[in-house]
C-alpha cells in the first residue's frame, strides 16, 4: 500500500485546531453548490434529508418552475450540500456510523425518489405514443427497475454510479393510440421507455446529472438488451447464468416504481433470483469464480496503478480495501445461503453479524470488519466530497488529505494514514485467509493461518488425472491403486469438465498422500481411501461435492475417518452423500445431538423463509 505519510512525501500541514473550522466549506464541490444555488438552498428543510423532505423540495423546485430533469438535478445538488454538513461539520469519534448510515440512507432514497420520478413520467411519455403496454389479458405490463449492489443494499455511495436491471413482467403488444396506429410490442416500449428513463437521471446538463447509470451487469452485459423480461430472465439464470453474476444478484431488489413494490408485484422477480444465488446445497464452487473475478480486478487496479503510483490508494479495489470485505460476505453468504435463509440480508454489516451468529465467522472478526468497513466508506466518503468525482483513491494534495484526516477527527495526517493501514492490513489478511491464498502479515512476516486448516498440503506437483488413472505412483496401497486404474475408461470421468478433472486429481492425490503420511497419525486406512472411491464415484457429475472437499481440506478428511470407522456410515452416505454437508461444521464432531436446540435451529430457518426478500 503507497502510504503518503512516508519520508519525504508530505510535507507539514496548517495547525489541525485552525486550519479547518469551517470543514464542509472546504469542499471545493460545497463551494460550487453554495455559489450556483444560493436561493434554493432554503428550499430542502433543515435536518436530514428525509425521504418525505426530498418530495417536498422537488415539488417546491417545480412549483419554481423547473421542468423534470431540472427539478431532479438541483434536489441532488441540495441533498449533497446538506450532506458534507452533516457528516463533515460535526466532531467525528469512532461510534459515528449513525451518521455514515444517514448518509447511505438519503443517497439510497435520493435514487429511489429520482427514478420513481422517471418511472412515472417516461411512462406517461410512451403511453401517448404507443398506448400502454398489455399482457395476454389486456393488464398493463409493467417495467422494474432492479437496484445492483450498493443501491440494491441500501448503502449508496454519495458520488457513486447506480447499476441498474431493467425487467418487465410481461411480453405482449401495446394497445396502441387512440387513432389507431403506434402499436408495438411490449420489448420495444420499454427499450423506448429506458432512454427516456436515461435521459432524465444520467445525461449532463446545465446542472448536472442525477445519477450516473450503468446497465453493465445485465444479462449479456453491454451487448444484451436494455430491458429483458421476467421469462427471458429465468431461462438466462437456467442456460448461460455465470457464477459471478450470483454474487451481483445476491443484493438486488427493485427499486423502483414504488406503486409495484408497495403493492407487492415485484416480489415475482425475487422468486427467480432466489434459486439463481442460493444453491440447495452446500455451495463451494463458487470459490474459483470469486478469485477468477478478484484477480481480475486486481489486475485491473494493476493496469491503472502502472506509472501512477498514487493510485495504489484506492480504498475501494486495492488490496485490503471494500471489496475485499463484501467479497468475504458475499462468499459465506452464496455458498451458505442455500441452506440458513437467515444469511439472506443485502447490507454488508448486517451479513456480518449473521455470519457471526451463524458460527460462520469469529464475532470478533466480524466486528473488527465491520469497523473496518465503516472507516474505509467514511474514508470514501470524503475522497467524493472533495469534487464531487467517482473516485476512492486518496489525493495528493497535502491540503486535501489533511481536510479528509481533520474530518474524521485526526489531528495529523500521519496517525490517519496510519490507522487506514492497520484496517486495510486485517481486511487483506481476513480476504486471503477466506481464498486460501498467501496470507503473511506484512508487518511481522508470520505466515497467518492457512487455508488447509492445520492438515498437510499435498507435496510436489500436481499430475493430471488421465497419467495417474493409467499408471498410479508405485508407492501408493495396491488395492487403491487398482480401483483408481479401472477408472481410466470410466464413461463418469471421460465426460468430466477440465475444471472437474482438475479437482478430482487433486482429492486422488490428497487422499493418496494422507495414507502415507505421518502427519495425518495413520488414522487414515486404505479401507477408508477405497470406500472414499466408492462413495464419490456416483457423485461424479455432483461438481459443488468436489469444490467442497477441495476448498475444506477439514471436511475432505472427517470424511475419510469416517467412512473407516465402520461400514455402516458409508452405507448411510451412499444413500444420503447431502449429509456431508454437515461435516462443514467446525464443532460437529465434538457436539452432542440436542433436540430443542436443533428444534429451535430449524425455526429460526423457516422464519427467516418468510422475510427473504
């Protein structure tokens, strides 16, 4: 991490006590609102900018004589004012998360309102030109606009772009004008609708823009269409629905118009999404993706950080930073999420406290992540307020960074930067830990715990399946080596996907390697490896059991001492292989069946069914 506290890299900045009694002021983004919007600054109630006092300013601005857009783009300028003065022109201390969830709350509301504002108003736009759009039994189709991540949350940042879906629950033809003519289908209508929905919350005017919009997460991304409706949507999830688009449903809701929410109406949505990102069981393979799609922004941040140091600061995409954190709830929260409804929440540090108290997590790390969380988007915060731009990488400027340290109650830059490491260290730490990477402190150099949980990791190199199916290591047990070698032409194993393959080598090679081992205490035995065989062989194509083997080196060998216990455990998995699921759980082997504690386990599941959503 660049730490612009290091010799020679800031220079001394003004007395803390002075230099910034006025700090909302000194956002140079407050200065151009305060200049430009004098007479209307009177116009958004004093206090917090409520849902309800954001209706009120927005039909005062169009009671001024602001059309619309106007309307929509001076409320957002008077709502940020408001804003930085709330967040920045009181003493910080560290319980000041109410203040940073007043401030998620009212951009969160801002959006909803904004485009409840354009719903309603490119509708009746269409309807003049097209008539509106009708199902099979002549009922109006309606468009929702789904709200990705921070929006779908609740937890949108103050200069952030909102990823939006556009669904509409029905395809049809619309009714046409009143002289007959204008009729088109219900696809056409709402792809009409989108631009106009566009043009009144993401184009660049004289007063700005209302929100910046990106349509990228959509099915097909920037080459699918501008709406899709709710059965395209369900055969998308069905055929070509990736495994990173699981993690960027998991908080989507609609948003907006609030008439289909409040009504209900949209909730058809969420009985699609819900089985895309929740699997019925345990689900790990979801691993790989998660480090596909992490990689793939580090080297992203790689690129952009190349001849720019500076920007190594970002607290958002840098390691250590915010999405290192969601990553890590939204991990647990996909492959548990199946099975403990109750994980099912969209706001990160709420996820965090049901991880905790689902056993997931240590409530210690959850808590340290959560303060971590909380520091690093008041941190983004103001890197936004400074100039209003999409941005979360720290500035430069000596000034600039020493009003963002002042705002959140430092008196020198240097314990600021110092503290922003020590979180961005521990969320790095928790992230890699989580994907089984290196995991090292960076400021002692201990390794920290690894990913195979105290059990030996597999020595040399890996070979690919097909050498060792035709010719196992001479030194491993006879009879293993046998059954494996009639799986050579197995029709199970030659449908098998690289990806399958790949992991299947890996279980051989571990399982082979724990026989001999010493480390292992001998307790695993060559009937434990061959029953092993013989209860993977049916669950072959059952990819999500490999992953979890794969990614819990902990489950992989409770299996392997189980199945040598006796012959009836492996019996009874053969029957029911969904039963290993319970071997992910850290205090299985040691905990005694407790009916009412169980009872109650199975309640606290069936209540949080009810609530999903």
């Amino acid at each position: 991490m660049q730490n612009p506290c290091s010799p020679g890299s800031f220079s001394q900045p003004p007395a803390f006590e002075t230099a910034w009694a006025d700090q909302p002021a000194c956002s140079r983004f407050v200065q151009r609102i305060r200049r430009r919007y004098t007479e209307q600054l009177s116009f958004l109630p004093a206090g917090p900018p409520t849902a309800s006092a954001m209706q009120n300013t927005l039909e005062a601005l169009l009671t001024s004589g602001l059309e619309t857009g106007a309307a929509l783009r001076v409320l957002r300028q008077l709502v940020m004012e408001r804003l930085v003065v709330l967040d920045c022109g009181t003493p910080f201390s560290e319980q000041a998360s109410p203040a940073l969830k007043l401030v998620m709350r009212a951009m969160t509301e801002l959006a909803e309102l904004a485009l409840d504002v354009a719903v309603r108003a490119s509708q009746n736009a269409m309807d003049a030109r097209f008539g509106r759009p009708q199902n099979a039994d002549n009922e109006r189709a309606e468009l929702w606009v789904v709200g990705m991540g921070k929006l779908g949350a609740r937890e949108l940042n103050v200069s952030s772009d909102i990823d939006l879906i556009y669904v509409y629950d029905h395809d049809g033809q619309t009714a046409g004008r009143t002289d007959g003519r204008g009729q088109i289908s219900n696809h056409e209508y709402f792809a009409h609708q989108v631009k106009a929905i566009y043009a009144l919350i993401g184009d660049t005017t004289e007063h700005g823009f209302v929100f910046r919009v990106d349509l990228a997460l959509r099915p097909n991304g920037n080459s699918g269409p501008a709406a899709i409706s709710l059965a395209a949507l369900e055969d998308y999830f069905q055929a070509q629905g990736r495994e990173w688009e699981r993690f960027a449903w998991l908080k989507s809701r609609v948003v907006a118009p609030l008439a289909s929410v409040h009504s209900g109406r949209a909730n058809a949505l969420r009985g699609s999404v819900l089985p895309f990102v929740f699997r019925r069981y345990l689900d790990y393979g979801v691993f790989d993706a998660l480090r596909s799609l992490h990689r793939q922004i580090r080297e992203h941040a790689a690129k952009r950080c190349a001849g720019h140091p500076e920007r190594a600061n970002d607290v958002k995409i840098s390691r250590g930073g915010i999405r290192e954190i969601e990553f890590t709830v939204q991990l647990l929260q996909v492959v548990r999420g199946g099975q403990f409804p109750e994980l099912r929440t969209r706001p990160t540090v709420d996820a965090l406290q049901r991880l905790a108290k689902a056993g997931l997590m240590p409530q210690d790390t959850a808590d340290a992540l959560a303060r971590a969380y909380d520091f690093l988007r008041n941190v983004e915060h103001r890197i936004q307020y400074l100039d209003d731009q999409q941005t979360h990488t720290l500035p430069t400027g000596d000034d600039d960074l020493a009003w963002i340290a002042a705002t959140l109650g430092y008196r020198t830059c240097c314990l600021f930067l110092a503290d922003l490491d020590t979180h961005r260290e521990l969320v790095a730490q928790e992230f890699d830990r989580l994907l089984g990477g290196k995991a090292d402190c960076k400021g002692c150099g201990k390794p920290m715990p690894g990913a195979h949980e105290g059990l030996p990791v597999i020595k040399g190199s890996l070979q690919g399946l097909e050498a060792l199916l035709e010719a196992p290591p001479a030194a491993w047990p006879a009879r293993f080596s046998a059954r494996l070698h009639a799986w050579r032409n197995h029709s199970k194993i030659t449908v098998l996907r690289d990806e399958s393959r790949a992991r299947l080598s890996q279980l051989v090679q571990r399982t082979a390697q724990w026989l001999a081992d010493d480390q292992a205490g001998g307790a695993i035995t060559e009937e434990a490896a061959l029953r092993f065989i013989d209860w993977l062989e049916p669950l072959l194509r059952r990819e999500s059991y490999l992953a979890l083997l794969i990614e819990r080196p902990t489950v992989h060998h409770r299996l392997l001492m189980l199945l040598g216990a006796a012959k009836w455990p492996a019996r009874y998995l053969l029957k029911h292989p969904g039963v290993i699921d319970e071997l992910a759980n850290n205090d299985m082997p040691s905990e005694r069946f407790d009916a009412p504690t169980f009872a109650a386990e199975l309640q606290l599941r069936l209540d949080s069914l009810s609530f999903t959503g």
